[in-house]
C-alpha cells in the first residue's frame, strides 16, 4: 500500500509538472541576430525583436528566460530539437524553413529586405574627370549650344544689312558674331563690342537677356554639381545590379538565409561568422559585396560612417521575420493575435523607427 501511494504521488507530480500550461512556467526563449533587431550592451539585451516579443509576453503573462543562440539555423535547430520552446529574432521565414516538419512560425512582424554592402573604390583621375562626362552635363551643354545658335542665328538675320560692320552678311562669321554677342550676354559680361542697332535685334536680345537668367542657374547648377564631385573624389562602386553578382565572390553570414540567396544567384559564397567578420573580409577584398538584413547594414552604418563601404541601391528579396516554435505549440494562436494586435496598434512600427530612424 506504502509502494502504491509513492508511486500515485510520483505520477501526479510528473503530470502537474508536464502539463502545466505555458502561461504557468517559465520559457527558454532563445535569442539570434544582429542589430537593431538585437542589440547586446551592458548585460542588456534590448532591440526590436525583444522588444516585440517583451510586449507578446506582457500581453500573455507568459515568463520565461533568454537563451543566447550561435546563429538563426542554430536556434532554428535548437527549437526543432525540443532544446528551447521559442526563438527569437529577425528570423527569415523561408520556403526551406517552412518545410521543416517540426518547426513552425509566427506571425510576420516585420517585413525587411536582404540588402547589399559594395566597398568604395579609391578615386582615380579617370573616376574624377568622368563627371564631367555626366549626361546631366552633356545635356546641358548641348542645349547651352543649341540655344546661342539660334539666338546667334536670329541676332545676325536682324543685324547683317544695318550693322554689317559687327554682324558680316557672309553667313559663317555673321552667325560666329551672333554667338558670340549672345555668349557675352548670357554671361553679363559686356564688352560692348557688338551691340545690336536694329529694333528686332534689341528686342531679340531683351527677350534672350531674360531666358539666360534661367539658363545661366540650370548650367551654373550642373557644373557645380560636378566641380563638387571631382573636389572631392567622391568614391563609387561598379555594382550596380543584382545580375553583377553573378560569379562574384559575396559574403554571406553563417546561419542565415543569405547563404540561400547567394547560392540561388549564382554567386560564389564567402562565409563570415558574424557582420564585423563579414565587413573585414570585404576591406581586405577577399570578397567584392556582402548580403545581410538591409535594415542591420543601415543601422551598422549609421554607427559606423567611417568605413569605406556603401549600401546598394538595390535590394535582393523581401524578407518577413517572425518568431520560431515546435509545431503543434498550443501558444501559436495567443502569439498570432498578439501580434496582429501590436501591428495595428502601430506600437511595432513605434518600436522600429525608435531604433532605424
């Protein structure tokens, strides 16, 4: 009787303990990414992901303790393992993902896109004058010219009988004075040289003083523009699109899916350990472009102006993040609704500009 009564008290507290809802016992929430989603500082783990899911957690009065992971696919397999209950961070959601059976996602709460980080070539003299081959110079000068040859042309056609004397009647050294004449007045310069004596070449030359005012701000703007530039040495890249990539060495960060993009895209895979690692080996031109969140490589940017290095002005893929769980997991549906609560509340947007922007 003794033996039975122990073995009915073991039983149901191996049950109380087991069956004891989530909302009654702690979580090992595991934790992966970089920032702004999760930032590491001062025995402090804060940024947009933990923040989202402190607010998840607060509306479900679920507790629980963070469990730092290696890598997104480390905490993916972790949780696959039954080695944590959730994970947390900006986690891709994947066709590839999604396909494990014993894995399942939240909710998106948050949709970023993989960006691209380009080193900045040094500036040559080529690179320099090249501004000045711009189409937004070129343009400028072409209709610059086309202007003062019809301006020339008119003043010449007014001029040649009464004032042949600054406007010759041949046509190629009247046209050349007409230019000329309007060149001088587009630049307010005035030599007085040549003037027109006729009343449709003054009244030419009153309508063409008051179109050089517009002329001469869209020139002066243009070459200023390139001036600037070439001053400065501003340096560029010579990527300027997704099929640029194909082919190229790319660093992509271990355990996230911009090893899948890379590989879908044809390109030849550098695998860093972290973004910091990922950066090195692009400096030191062991790589020629590196994939990451592009949301991370702004906020890494921002925190680092220093580096010799730009984003694309492009993007790979869109990416939806969202919190990892076992399938099956009886918190799928509270997670959903607190989430889509939080969404249009505006209280997810509230936290992420807080820390993007």
């Amino acid at each position: 009787m003794r033996q039975f009564g122990q073995n009915f008290t073991l039983v149901l507290v191996t049950l109380l303990v087991v069956g004891l809802p989530a909302q009654a016992r702690k979580l090992k929430v595991g934790i992966s990414g970089s920032p702004p989603f999760v930032i590491q500082e001062n025995n402090s783990i804060q940024g947009i992901s933990l923040d989202v899911w402190r607010q998840v957690a607060k509306d479900n009065e679920l507790g629980y303790d963070l469990v730092p992971q290696r890598s997104p696919e480390a905490g993916i397999a972790a949780v696959d393992q039954d080695q944590i209950d959730l994970l947390v961070g900006p986690i891709s959601i994947t066709p590839r993902r999604l396909a494990m059976p014993g894995v399942d996602f939240t909710q998106p709460y948050f949709l970023g896109k993989s960006g691209v980080l380009l080193p900045l070539d040094s500036p040559t003299i080529f690179s320099r004058l090249k501004v000045f081959f711009g189409w937004a110079v070129i343009s400028s000068m072409l209709v610059l010219i086309s202007v003062l040859l019809v301006v020339g042309s008119l003043i010449w056609l007014a001029e040649r009988r009464k004032n042949s004397e600054q406007f010759p009647e041949r046509w190629l050294p009247g046209i050349a004075s007409g230019m000329w004449f309007a060149v001088v007045t587009l630049t307010t310069v005035g030599y007085g040289d040549k003037a027109p004596i006729s009343r449709t070449g003054r009244g030419i030359t009153a309508t063409w003083m008051v179109i050089s005012l517009i002329a001469v701000s869209s020139l002066t703007a243009s070459l200023a523009s390139a001036f600037t530039l070439f001053l400065s040495g501003a340096r560029e890249t010579m990527i300027r699109s997704p099929l640029q990539l194909q082919q190229r060495r790319v660093v992509s960060i271990e355990g996230t899916s911009g090893v899948e993009l890379a590989e879908r895209g044809g390109m030849r895979v550098v695998k860093a350990e972290n973004l910091n690692h990922g950066i090195e080996l692009l400096l030191s031109e062991q790589a020629e472009a590196l994939i990451f969140d592009r949301p991370a490589l702004r906020f890494h940017l921002k925190q680092n102006p220093q580096l010799a290095v730009q984003l694309a002005p492009f993007t790979l893929a869109e990416e939806t993040y969202g919190f990892v769980f076992r399938t099956g997991n009886p918190l799928r549906n509270s997670l959903n609704v607190s989430i889509l609560r939080l969404q249009r509340l505006g209280k997810i947007k509230s936290i992420a500009d807080g820390l993007l922007n």
